[in-house]
C-alpha cells in the first residue's frame, strides 16, 4: 500500500518522548485529549509506584509517541478516523479485514516514528 498518511506538512516536529515534551505536543495539537493524557499519566504513575516497576511509564510514552505521531500530521489522523468510521459500518469480514490491515500500517508506522526510526 501507499503511505497516504504522511501527507502534508508535520504541525510539530517529532517532540522526544518525555512525558513534558508529549504534554506540550497534546496541548497544541490535540488539547481536547490533554485531560486523557494527564489521567493516563497518573494512573501509569500509581501502577509504576504500586508493581515498583517502570513498565507502565515506558507503556504511556509509548502510547502518547504514537498519539502524537498519528496527529502531528492531520492526513494521517484523518485517514485513520475515516478508517475508523468504516470498521465500525463494515458489513462483512473481508471489508473489516482490508480496513485494519490499514489502521494496523499507520499505527505501526506511527509507532516507528515516535521511536525516531
């Protein structure tokens, strides 16, 4: 397939995955999601502190990386909302199976991004 997800101009440079750089992305291109952003963040706080371990922390950054990978580029965001939309409405398997196979290539290329691969 064609990457028609990486069309157009980035909002943002690829911020580092921190969790003050992926909060300042989500306040400018995404403030709507900024509460979700700040609720995960504790709840991955507490499971850290609670498990005394990292692995949550490490599972929001990279959850957040790839949000803001999606969304630091509106065709992308808008093409997997579309996506989105047409899983939700699909009839049969088939049709399901073509349009995850694509939400699943611009999640895995986000993912890639947010790692600066």
């Amino acid at each position: 397939m064609s990457t028609p997800h990486q069309d157009g101009e980035a909002l943002i440079p690829r911020p580092p995955l921190t969790t003050a750089a992926l909060r300042a992305a989500v306040a400018h291109i995404a403030p709507a999601y900024l509460g979700q952003f700040v609720e995960h963040l504790d709840q991955a706080t507490e499971q850290a502190a609670r498990q005394s371990t990292v692995a949550p922390l490490r599972a929001f950054l990279a959850q957040w990386g790839q949000f803001v990978a999606i969304h630091r580029f509106p065709g992308r965001a808008a093409r997997l909302h579309e996506l989105e939309q047409q899983v939700a409405a699909a009839s049969d398997r088939r049709t399901a199976t073509v349009l995850l196979a694509e939400i699943r290539e611009i999640m895995d290329a986000a993912g890639h991004d947010a790692a600066g691969e």
